[in-house]
C-alpha cells in the first residue's frame, strides 16, 4: 500500500450491512497488522455533526464534512472505512473529489425489500407509518452508483465473503 492510505466508501440502503461489513473490516484489517480507522455516519451525526438534520443540504454538508475527515485520517497511511447511506450520485462526486484517488466507492447492494425485511433500528416500519420523512428509499431516492470500484451483493454474500473480497481488492493495490 501507498503511504496515503485508501477510503474505502460503503455506500448503499439503511440495513444493507454497511455498518456490519464496515466492523468486520476493520477487525480483519487489524488481525492482517494493517492500521484502519473506521466512520460512521451515525457516530458522526452524534458528535461533529449533530448540527445536521435530514434535508437534502443537510445530508450533503454531513457527507462534505466526512469526506474532509477522512481525507485528514488516511493521510496517517491508515486504511480509512466509511459507512454512509450516501444516497446522491452528486454528493459521492464530491466525496471523490474531496478525497482524491484514494477513493474506493463500494456499493452495497442489498434490495429495498431485503432491507425493510431485516430493517434492524426500526426505521423503516417508521417511514411507511409516515413518521419519518426523507427516508432514503422510501420517500427520498437512492441513486445506485454508476460506477463503483467493487460491489458486494450482501443477499449472495456473507459478511465473512464481503470482507474477503475488500481485503483482496485493498490488498491488490487496484485504486
């Protein structure tokens, strides 16, 4: 690996198996003596960016101020794992942008109705009964990503195949 180390960017629905992926990960690249720092959307929305709500302006100045974070922690050499819905095809140009060749874009792939089926915060039963708006998937857009450097199928994949095929690709040196 470079001495600026990649971003490698989870991308995909609530429930798709970012976070999951993005833990495993980072206990993989551990046990293999590669240094990672992990970002998670939640995390972020509960400290720097707690400021921040839901609206189209607000999710793309969280996923700004994210992509900065994560450009200042791979400069360390350190593998940096982003776990962001990122629902905006534009907001993820941004984030490449920001973040520069280091970007690695995974989508997640995972079906709506997947995710409604393992939905594991609840959310969205919450979004179909109308109490959340601007739920990504139910009534605001995902935009699948054009074209990601690796996509895992978490319904074909297991947790253990996903982070395999990460590891090989970081590994490989394909950025």
């Amino acid at each position: 690996m470079s001495r600026l180390g990649p971003v490698v960017w989870l991308t995909g629905l609530s429930g798709a198996g970012k976070t999951t992926i993005a833990d495993a990960f980072e206990e993989r690249l551990t046990q293999e003596g590669i240094r990672a720092a992990r970002l998670d959307g939640d995390d972020l929305r509960n400290g720097l960016n707690q400021d921040l709500g839901f609206t189209t302006q607000d999710r793309s100045e969280n996923l700004r101020r994210a992509a900065h974070v994560a450009r200042l922690l791979s400069r360390t050499g350190d593998v940096v794992i982003c776990s962001f819905i990122s629902p905006a095809l534009e907001d993820r140009r941004r984030i490449r942008e920001i973040v520069g060749d280091r970007y690695v874009e995974v989508f997640v792939s995972t079906s709506l109705r997947e995710c409604e089926r393992r939905d594991p915060k609840g959310l969205y039963k919450r979004a179909r009964a109308g109490e959340l708006r601007n739920f990504t998937g139910i009534s605001a857009d995902y935009e699948e990503p054009e074209n990601p450097e690796l996509v895992l199928d978490t319904e074909a994949l297991t947790i253990e195949g996903a982070v395999d095929r990460l590891l090989n690709y970081i590994k490989s040196g394909s950025r």
